[in-house]
C-alpha cells in the first residue's frame, strides 16, 4: 500500500524551521502574527508530517515566515513526480 499524504512540503517546512531553532509553537505565533489566525501548533505538526494540506496562500505565507521562497519549499521535479501517486492518494 502506497504512502498517503497532502502536502509536499512539510519534510522541508520542519528542516527550516529547525534550522532556525523554531519550535512547532514559535511558528505557529509566526504564523498567526502574519495573518494565518487559527494555525497552532498542532496545524504546523500537522503539516510536518504530511497529514494537512496546504493551500497557495499558505504556502506563501510559510515561505515568508522561514525566509525563503515558496520554490524552496518545494521538493525537485524528480522528487515531486516520483511521490505524485501518493499525493493524489491523499486527497482520498
């Protein structure tokens, strides 16, 4: 059975928020002081693990909070295309 999850970005939104010795809470009130008003942390873990999709604005909005830009975010074409089955797997 295939691995089912709803974003592609989470692996990458926990490196750099790591990176930045960020807890899951401090980004959450990141977040939250930039506009996203009902992420927690339990949102941000959520979208770690790959269990919450992400929507464009968010993403954008992740990007700015970790100072990067949305493309850094996400994974390389070869990466993305070889999880895309499991990504539309998730939506089910």
């Amino acid at each position: 059975m295939a691995k089912r999850f709803r974003n592609c970005v989470g692996p990458q939104v926990r490196t750099l928020r790591k990176k930045k010795d960020l807890t899951q809470d401090q980004l959450a009130a990141r977040l939250q002081l930039a506009g996203l008003h009902s992420f927690d942390r339990v949102t941000v873990a959520k979208i770690e693990s790959q269990i919450r999709s992400v929507f464009d604005f968010e993403l954008a909005i992740l990007a700015d909070v970790l100072g990067v830009s949305s493309e850094e975010l996400l994974p390389s074409r070869r990466k993305l295309k070889d999880s895309l089955d499991d990504l539309i797997a998730g939506e089910k």
